[in-house]
C-alpha cells in the first residue's frame, strides 16, 4: 500500500483495494466479451446488437476506469493487466457462439453475473465501513441491470426462463 492521507483505517484499504481488484478483474473480462459479442455477431438484427454491445462495452469501460481509481486512491496497486485479469475474473469464459441469440443469450449471462458480483462488493464495502465505494458499486450495479435488461429484451421470454 502506498501512503495516503485518507482517513480510512489501512485495514479497511487493504480490504477495499483487494475488493476493487477482484471486480476490476471482472469489468474488464465483461468489457472484453463485450467487444467479442460486438465483433462477431451476425445475423438480421445485426445493426441493432452491434451497436448496442458496443454501447454496453463503453459504459463498462467506465466501470474499469471508477474501480481501478478508488483502489489507486486508497494507496493500493491496482492490477488489471490481461494475465491477472485472465486469473482473477469470477465470470464464465464467453462461449464459442455463432448466432446473434448465442451472443445475446452469453452477454446476458455475463452481465447478470457482473451485476450479482456488485452488489456483493456493496454489501463488503459497507461491512467494510466504507461508503464511497459501497455508492460506487450501487452505481455500476444500477447500470449494470439497466444494460442486462437492454440485452434480455433480444431475448424471448422461454429463452430467459431457461437461462437463470
């Protein structure tokens, strides 16, 4: 940990920073399947899910940015490059899909996944004694279920219920 004149206990950034680098880990993995879902999809509806995969993917990015920036300010290293990422992420390797409604029904997946490992990171922040960054996971969690619902919609109703 670096010095910091942040009043936080160091046992509590020590804590907070090995929180953001595990959902750094995370975001980063969702922003890369992101951009595979945005590469490689085809299909009749393939205008609208290009460019909503790559608005969800921008929106991530911002995620990958806000966790890495309260893990620097709290004195911590932050680590997110591919191979720690590639160790670290708690979401599923994105499948090898070929159809629009495969990368709909993976990106869905990872989103929910993402979304449910926020409001953990919440829920530690707060047990932490750390509100900021319990306000910074409500953020990403709030956008990351407004992104998961965006993406569902492509989804028909027997597909979601198949899914969870």
């Amino acid at each position: 940990m670096y010095s910091t004149k942040n009043d936080l206990a160091e046992a509590t950034r020590v804590t907070i920073v090995t929180i953001c680098n595990n959902r750094l880990a995370d975001a980063i993995d969702l922003q890369t399947q992101c951009k595979q879902a945005h590469w490689n999809v085809k299909g009749q509806n393939f205008i609208a899910l290009h460019e909503l995969f790559d608005s969800v993917n921008e929106q991530v990015e911002d995620f990958v940015d806000l966790i890495a920036e309260r893990a620097a300010q709290l004195g911590g290293d932050v680590q997110g490059t591919a191979r720690t990422v590639a160790r670290r992420s708690s979401l599923a390797d994105y499948p090898a899909v070929r159809t629009a409604h495969g990368h709909v029904d993976a990106l869905s997946s990872a989103l929910a996944a993402f979304g449910k490992s926020a409001r953990e990171a919440i829920e530690h922040a707060n047990q932490a004694g750390d509100a900021v960054t319990a306000d910074i996971f409500t953020d990403i969690s709030r956008a990351t279920d407004k992104w998961l619902w965006f993406v569902e919609a492509h989804l028909d109703d027997q597909t979601k219920g198949a899914s969870r």
